[in-house]
C-alpha cells in the first residue's frame, strides 16, 4: 500500500486553489459562453439542428491565440475552419486498493471544410480529425477496469498520429435531409451528445456506457465505414438510420489507419428518433430521443460452453450467438434560464443504455446529471455539474463467477470475485480562466470499482486543462 498522506495534500490543494483562481478571474475573462467537454464528444455540437440561433464569438474571444492575424476568419470565408486543442487530466486517489496519481493527455487537430464555399458544391461539407494521446490511467490504482477516473484515456495510446474519422456530409431540402457517409463512429451521431462529456471521468461520455463499451459500436477515437441518413419531418423532430462495418476492438486497428474490411465480422444497423423541443419565451431546450441498433456478428457466449453448460475454464469452448440487440433511451431539459447565453440556466440530463447479457460485459448503464451554468452573474460562463452513474455487469457473467468461485477456479473477465454493479458520484466546477483556456477542478467517488463489492471504495481528486488554440 502507498503512503497516501502526500496525495491527500496535493489533492486538497489542487483543488482548493483551483477554485479559488476560478471565483477570483474577473467576468473580463469569459470565453465564448460554451462549456467545452470532452474531446471525445466531437463534433462539438449542441444538437443536431441547433434551436436557438447563437452567433458565433470572434475567434479573438474563443482561442488562445485568437484569430492568427485574421488568417482564421480569411480560410472560414473560404470555408475551411480548423481547430486544435489540447486536454489534459489529472487524478489522485486517496482511497482505495492502492493509492497514487495518474495523467491522460491529448492533442487533437480537427478540419470541417463547407465545400460550398471553397468549390461551389451546394450542401457538401468534410470533417477530418487525428490526435496523440499520452499518459495513464489512475483508475487501475484502485483496481477498476470497467470505467475510468479520465474520460479521455483509452485507444490510442502510444500511436504518434491516430486517425479518428474522415467523412463527407450532405444537406438537402434546407437541411430537411442529411447524409453522412466514409470513415466515422457510429456513436457520432446515435445516443450523442456533448453535454454528456462535461464530467472528468467516464460517467457517460459521449454515449450510454452499455453500448460503446461493446465495442463494435464505435466512438471516438474509433471509426470504420459506414454512413446514416437523417430526415426532419418537422423542425422539432427527426427519425435516421445508418449502417456500419462491424470490426474487432478497435475499430480502424490501433492507428486507425487500416481501413481494409478483412476484419469485419458483419454490419450494425442503428436506427433513433427524436424529439427536440422549445418551451416558453425563454426558449428551454429540451431533447429526447429513443434508439435501437443491431449488429449482425457472431459473438462469443460470456458463459456458455458448446455444449450448453457453464463455461467454466478457458480451455473450453465458448458458443456462439448471432446478432447482438442494443437500446438507448437519452434526455436533456433545461428548465430555467439564468441569461442568453448557451446553456446559461438548469438543465437535467439522463441517459440509459442497454445490450445483451449473453455477449456483453458491461450489461446495463444509467447516467443523470444536473448543469447549472451561469448562476453568478459576474461570471455568466461558469458552470457546476453534479452528475451519477451506475455500470451493470452481464447477470450471465456474474452467475458463471459465482459458480468459479464456489469451486476454486479462476473467474472469467479476469476478475478478483464475482462482479455486478458499481456507481460513481461527481462534482466539477468548470471555469473559463482566459480566452480559449478552461480549467475544471472536481471530486470523484467510486463506489465497489470494477463492479467488485469487495474493493475499496475509491476517493479521486480530479482535474481537467482545456485549451483551444
């Protein structure tokens, strides 16, 4: 065991100073009234058809480096905006199996170009973004291999250059119809939102748990072909369907540069409705949405054998199931303003996702959160969040552990004792300190990590840099 007195106090401090720099920045040194997530949440979008017009801030107000001469606001004429950012997070546990810290870094460069601009092609946009990632993950201190205390560890890692997606977009009939086709996730579009990589750790980025952490339904920074079409029979609802390469973790190779379909195993078909309605004369934007994919892969049974008894050791054979069944259900409403600006009020946020038990590990998920953004008035841009989640691990799984254990075997999954649920419970206070810059101090508690009711309970203290260049 680590002495943990020494994190205890950096944590402490950390924190501490953290939020004080933040109530201390004059109001002078808001950003553009977004509250940046995750990169992980890209494109970073606030709903599908945004609908409340906000005008874009100069890049002076949003970037590091503001407007590079007035270069940026030149190539956007011309139709090609660029960005590049830089998230870095940090977390020390004080609790736990083990004490200790850990870091999780990454760059990424992003290129959306609006063809009609730069060539005269009506509707026909591109979007490109690559990244590096770097450092390690704090979560394995303590013994959790099912989530994470830092949303954006995860694929990539040690890859120089890693491509995350290149596709081509099209609107038609005003945008009434919207298609989407190349090298992209399929959790870009379906169960998405970027509110819901506002927390540090793995809570509920970009999606419901339960269906990307089946890999085979792709997200960031994972991608293989594929494309989805997107109909608005009214302004306020849309219904869109897709189809994707199906692909061994993860999706692309570890590059994702290998975009060969030798190692496809077969085709997953989302489909999701929505509704994203408007209430009042403030505008309280609301957004609810109902999905349902279904991948046509052979899967391995997590505890069935040939010949259809428990699969108890790894020398057996496990048996075969067709097809793979996953849900989502999704909601966000704000429920009262505090300004004009974006997401300046209340909002409440849930999402439940579900997959099959027979083949996937992590069963069942549920995310909710509350985000109040704008509550002081000299600082309109700040925002706290309060946010909840709960990982469910396949019942299946967990009665064939149950099983082991009674006689002494090792148990599947590489876990220490039989598995079922964990939760997680976090605070963070996100702050634009200077233009483009974000700071984003928060508390984490994990409770029965790796869903093991038998591990201590994790403490972290938590951080988040955001900085768009």
């Amino acid at each position: 065991m680590v002495n943990n007195m020494p994190y205890k106090a950096a944590g402490k401090a950390v924190a501490l100073a953290a939020l004080t720099l933040a109530a201390s920045m004059p109001a002078r040194a808001q950003g553009s009234g977004v509250l940046p997530g995750g990169v992980g949440s890209e494109p970073e979008q606030e709903v599908n058809q945004p609908l409340v017009a906000i005008s874009p801030s100069p890049y002076e107000e949003t970037k590091l480096f503001g407007d590079w001469g007035g270069l940026r606001t030149k190539l956007l004429n011309h139709g090609i905006d660029f960005d590049i950012g830089y998230v870095g997070e940090f977390g020390g546990n004080t609790s736990g199996q083990q004490t200790g810290a850990g870091y999780a870094g990454q760059i990424a460069f992003s290129l959306d170009i609006d063809w009609q601009k730069a060539a005269n092609i009506p509707g026909f946009n591109t979007h490109f973004v690559i990244i590096n990632r770097n450092g390690n993950d704090v979560s394995n201190l303590y013994g959790d291999h099912l989530t994470q205390s830092a949303e954006v560890y995860g694929a990539a890692f040690g890859m120089g250059v890693k491509f995350v997606y290149l596709y081509g977009e099209e609107k038609l009939f005003n945008d009434r119809l919207n298609i989407a086709i190349g090298r992209l996730p399929v959790a870009v579009d379906f169960a998405a939102s970027p509110l819901y990589c506002l927390p540090i750790g793995l809570l509920g980025c970009g999606n419901p748990r339960a269906t990307t952490n089946s890999a085979s339904f792709t997200s960031w920074p994972q991608s293989t072909w594929g494309g989805r079409i997107r109909a608005r029979p009214t302004p306020t609802t849309y219904i869109q369907f897709g189809a994707y390469e199906s692909d061994p973790f993860p999706g692309g190779g570890r590059t994702g540069w290998e975009w060969s379909t030798v190692n496809a195993t077969g085709t997953i078909l989302p489909v999701e409705i929505a509704w994203e309605p408007v209430f009042g004369p403030t505008h309280l934007t609301g957004h609810y949405k109902l999905g349902f994919a279904y991948d046509t892969s052979n899967f391995n049974n997590l505890a069935q054998n040939t010949a259809g008894g428990p699969l108890l050791t790894p020398i057996e054979t496990p048996s075969m199931t067709t097809g793979r069944m996953q849900f989502w259900a999704t909601a966000d409403q704000m429920l009262f303003r505090n300004g004009p600006g974006d997401n300046a009020g209340l909002t409440l946020i849930g999402t439940y996702g579900h997959s099959a038990s027979d083949v996937s590990v992590t069963w069942q998920t549920a995310f909710v959160s509350a985000l109040d953004k704008g509550f002081l008035r000299s600082r309109p841009d700040d925002g706290i969040m309060l946010s909840g989640a709960w990982w469910a691990v396949s019942n299946q799984l967990g009665s064939l552990q149950q099983q082991q254990a009674a006689l002494g075997l090792p148990l599947a999954n590489n876990a220490l004792h039989p598995q079922s649920n964990e939760y997680a419970i976090e605070l963070d206070y996100i702050a634009p300190i200077y233009r483009g810059v974000y700071l984003e101090p928060g508390i984490q508690y994990f409770i029965h990590p790796n869903a093991d009711a038998k591990l201590p309970n994790a403490f972290v203290f938590a951080g988040r840099l955001n900085i768009k260049f």
